[in-house]
C-alpha cells in the first residue's frame, strides 16, 4: 500500500518532548505520542490514570436537577416513565443503560424504539402516539436518547397530552430548540465544550449519575445502585457511534471495555460469542463485530430484537437473541457488497475525480438500511464526501460521509432549499428530497465543497507520531503503552517511523500478507507482521517503515513486534 506523503505530527516539538522526557522519564516515544496528540503537560498524569474519578459532576448541565426530580417524583407516584431511543448501536445502549438504572429503583419503564422503516428517524408526533399507545395506559414522563433535539413539534404534541419530556441527545441543534423540562444536550452549552463530544450513550449516563446522585443526596434511593455496572453499555455505544476516545469518554470506554471483557450480561456474552472473538476484547472489536450485529436489527428489520438481547437475563433466550441478528448481519452484508458494486460502476462511469470534489451515487431502491455504510465505504475508498441515495416513489433518501476536517451538516445547510430535510453530524448525515432534483443537489454540492474543504483533507497522505529506534521500545516503553489506550477514533494506536531497516527474513501468509524479521543499522532486530503487504514488497536492500509497536502473544511467549502500516524504499 502506498502514500503520496508521509507527516509527522510532532514536527519542531523537541523542546516540548525533552520536558516530557525530563519531567516523567518518559521513552522518548511515548513522549512524542503525547505531544502529538496535543496533551498538555498539565493533562497527562490525567491521561494516563483516566479513572473513573476524573469525570466531572453532572450537575454541570443546565436543567438536570429538575429532570432527575421529576423523574423521582413519577417513581414514587408509581406513573410510568417512557423511553424513547433510536434504532442504532448507541441509541439502543443508552435505552438499555438508563431504563435499568431506573428499574433498579423502582421505575415502571417502558421503551420505544422506532422502526427505521415504518417511523423513521428520530422522535416525532407519529413515534410519540406509537409509543404512548403501546405502553396502554397514561405516560406522565417521556425521555428521549440519542434524539429529540430538533423534535419541537413532537414536544409540544407531548405537553398537549399532558406528558412531561426531557431531551437527552448529543445531535446539533436546530434554529429552535424543544420545549421541553430539561435538555440535556451539551451541543447546546458552551460552558460544556469538553463534553460536547459525548454519545448519546454518554449523555445517557450522565443522566442516569445524576439522577442517582440527587436520589442518595435527598435521601430518595439509588444506594445500591452501582453505575460502573452500566459502563458496558457506556463503551458500547460509545465506540459504536465512532466520537472521539478523549476526554470522558476515554475514561468511560476504559473502564467500560473491562467490564465488556467480564461477559456479566447474558446477551453481551452470547454477542461476543456468536462474533467469534476468542482474543481479549478490543475497542475494534465492538467497531468490526459487535456494533455491526446490533446495527443489523434496525438496519434489516426491528431494532427491538438488539435491545431484548442487551436486556435479557436467560442465557438460552440471549443464544436465539444472538442468532438473529447474526442472520440479520449476514443478509445485511450481502445487501451492502451488492450496493457497493453498483455504486463503483456509477462512480466511474459518470465521476472525474481528478476534478470531483465529492461522491454522490443513487439506485431505485437500493436498500435504506445499508446506504450509510456503503458511503462510508465510498468515502474511505476514494478520500472524498459521499452521498449515498436511494430513489422510492419519486423520493431520494440518503446517507453521506464527510473526509478530513469537512463539517458535512454546515455544508448541506448552503444546499437546504433543495433539500426537504437534513441533519445529523459533521462527519455523517443524512437527507431527503425530490428524486428529480439530485443532479441540481449534487452541482450545489459539489460548489460549496470545493470551497469550503481543504487541499489536506482529499491527499494521501498518513501521519504518524515521529521518529523512533528499536532500542527505545524497551520494556518500559510497553507498560507506558498499555496506558495510552483505549485506542480509536481521535486516539489512534501510535505509529513511528523507522528509518534504513534492512530485511533480515521474511515468509508469506497466503497470498497477500507477510511476516518476518528486520535488523536497524545498529543490529537491533524485531520481527514484525504486514497485512495486506505480499512478501514482494519487502525486495529492497534498505527500507523506512511506518508502523504500530505491540506484544505479540503465542502460546506462553510474547514478544515486541511492529505492525506494518507503511513502507517505502530507500534503496
């Protein structure tokens, strides 16, 4: 695999690596990931703890007292409380999270969660009767997650029928904003900038610490309530809805992840199980394997299906939970390969990408479902913004994906009166309007594109953390390492360069992936692992490598080794 450019993030920072190294005797690796990844030297004890008591109090959000009061104050007239989530990975969790730590306290819950299909997206007046109806007795309190903050009319639908709501969500907020009790949303405060990165699954859990906390203070419940239990749910949706691994989430997702690992629920064991993942359990793990299974439910069929396996307590019934959406998966797979052909054979027949700025493809009813994940494909494939379309009864729905530093909603904004409706993140949207207007949507597109996206976000180019020897990945580099993740989005794995490595062995997996050994000018060797590197790649006499220090672990021995990212030659 080749780039055009090779960046280092770390350039003419030596005076700010050498305090570090001075200051905490960090390897100088470690030292430069830190610097890379803009951690100031006040924040990097924090960083490398990230205990649970680095996150901040969530009485911070304005309006949140008064949502766990009401809340307390159905538990204790025993009305009902409704959740209405969303039909994706972090939608679900957050249901899942709150609605158990409000049964742990005597809560009647029910929950709702819209078919993508039959609803569609987010809370409306529709999903809001659909949701009341089922529940077949009058609601006193409705709470959104993971939605609900461009949902005005659905709020006032709401107080019409005497139903009080508090909006949890994490989305951007409209030119107006619900009516609602409370909205717990940090999009909309700027005093909450650090957490405006949360998921909704965050967002949840900060309602639910909140809501635990006010009920111990007033002497209400919420003792025996223990919320690090619910941080499985927490890493969950969290990696799954791919925000940043920084901040708060950072430390929910790492101590999430552990108790993801411990399988104390019965559908996370049987999900894990039914994924094949035998390895201790990863944040690309959940990204790969486990979010795409609970993703299949509302991309295929009932997003009920995800959040009965999440809540059930029967191993048996958690296996047939697992089974299904495993079914579901599979289909959904087949769906989205089928898409993504197509859409490659309109990319190239009908796209200059010497002079395109970004993609937009459409199909007669292609798959709503699956069209989100086939522009994410598109737009990691080709390095530009992707909108994906499907054309039903004259209508075009679609999904699109943005590249770089490219705010994708602002952007749709500049083509609103073409659009019937749009909304969603900077880096993932999605949009409806008139099929006969896509070639004029995609020219205004395509214009406000070209201005507004920078030369850096569409080069091949890959950055990596700075230069390093072998003989400064020593033991105590690898401990420090095990403290730097979890890794994901915004918090990648590092990766070095190594300059003059020379060949020392290599053999081939399969046809196209190599393993083997590589000697510095020093002699220092490590052996290393190349996916998607055939072995002829590894010819010449001097090669600079790109790559990932880990452990690798065999049998009873483990040893150091460099995960190929990059390569070129030098001779």
């Amino acid at each position: 695999m080749a780039f055009k450019k090779w960046s280092s993030a770390c350039s003419n920072s030596e005076t700010i690596i050498n305090n570090l190294m001075r200051k905490f005797s960090f390897p100088r690796p470690i030292a430069m990931y830190l610097v890379s990844r803009n951690i100031a030297e006040k924040d990097v004890e924090i960083f490398l703890d990230g205990r649970l008591s680095g996150l901040s109090d969530p009485y911070r959000f304005p309006g949140i007292k008064d949502a766990v009061k009401c809340l307390w104050d159905a538990i204790f007239e025993q009305a009902p409380i409704l959740i209405h989530g969303d039909y994706d990975t972090d939608g679900i969790t957050a249901t899942a999270l709150l609605a158990d730590v409000l049964r742990q306290n005597g809560a009647d819950v029910h929950t709702f969660i819209p078919h993508r299909f039959d609803d569609g997206y987010g809370f409306t007046p529709a999903s809001l009767h659909k949701a009341v109806a089922a529940i077949g007795k009058p609601c006193k309190v409705l709470i959104t997650v993971d939605c609900g903050i461009t949902s005005c009319d659905a709020v006032e639908e709401a107080t019409k029928m005497g139903i009080t709501t508090i909006v949890t969500d994490h989305h951007d907020a409209g030119t107006e904003v619900p009516d609602a009790l409370a909205l717990i949303n940090p999009k909309i405060y700027d005093e909450l900038k650090d957490l405006q990165i949360l998921a909704g699954a965050g967002v949840a859990f900060k309602l639910s610490h909140a809501f635990i906390k006010y009920g111990r203070e007033h002497n209400l419940g919420g003792f025996s309530t223990k919320l690090t239990d619910i941080l499985d749910f927490v890493a969950l949706g969290t990696i799954a809805d791919i925000v940043p691994l920084l901040g708060e989430n950072r430390i929910m997702v790492k101590s999430g992840i552990k108790i993801l690992r411990k399988q104390v629920r019965p559908g996370i064991r049987a999900l894990i199980e039914t994924s094949k993942l035998k390895s201790e359990l990863m944040p690309s793990d959940v990204t790969f394997k486990l979010a795409p299974r609970v993703n299949a439910a509302g991309r295929m069929c009932n997003a009920d299906i995800a959040l009965q396996l999440l809540e059930c307590d029967n191993i048996v019934e958690a296996y047939r939970f697992s089974a299904e959406l495993e079914n579901l998966n599979n289909t959904r797979q087949a769906k989205e390969q089928e898409i993504y052909l197509e859409a490659k054979k309109q990319i190239q027949e009908k796209l200059d990408l010497d002079k395109n700025y970004c993609i937009l493809v459409a199909g007669q009813d292609w798959h709503q479902g699956v069209i989100g994940i086939v522009a994410s494909r598109l737009a990691r494939d080709y390095n530009r913004p992707a909108i994906v379309l499907t054309i039903q009864d004259g209508k075009a729905y679609g999904s699109g994906r943005s590249v770089g530093s490219l705010n994708l909603v602002k952007t749709l904004s500049k083509s609103s009166d073409i659009l019937e409706r749009f909304g969603g993140h900077p880096m993932a949207v999605g949009v409806a309007l008139d099929s006969k207007d896509i070639e004029k949507f995609y020219s205004s597109l395509e214009k406000h594109i070209q201005v507004e996206i920078a030369d850096m976000d569409l080069a091949e180019y890959v950055s990596y953390d700075g230069e390093a020897e072998l003989e400064e990945l020593s033991d105590d580099f690898f401990e420090y390492l095990k403290k730097l993740g979890p890794f994901g989005h915004s918090n990648p794995k590092p990766v070095f360069r190594f300059n003059d490595m020379e060949l020392v062995k290599s053999y081939p997996i399969g046809d196209r992936h190599t393993r083997g050994t590589f000697r510095n000018q020093k002699h220092a060797q490590i052996d290393f692992i190349a996916f998607n590197f055939p072995q002829n790649q590894f010819n010449a006499a001097l090669l600079d490598i790109l790559a990932t220090p880990q452990i690798n672990t065999y049998g009873n021995v483990s040893k150091p080794q460099l995960h190929i990212v990059a390569l070129q030659t030098v001779y």
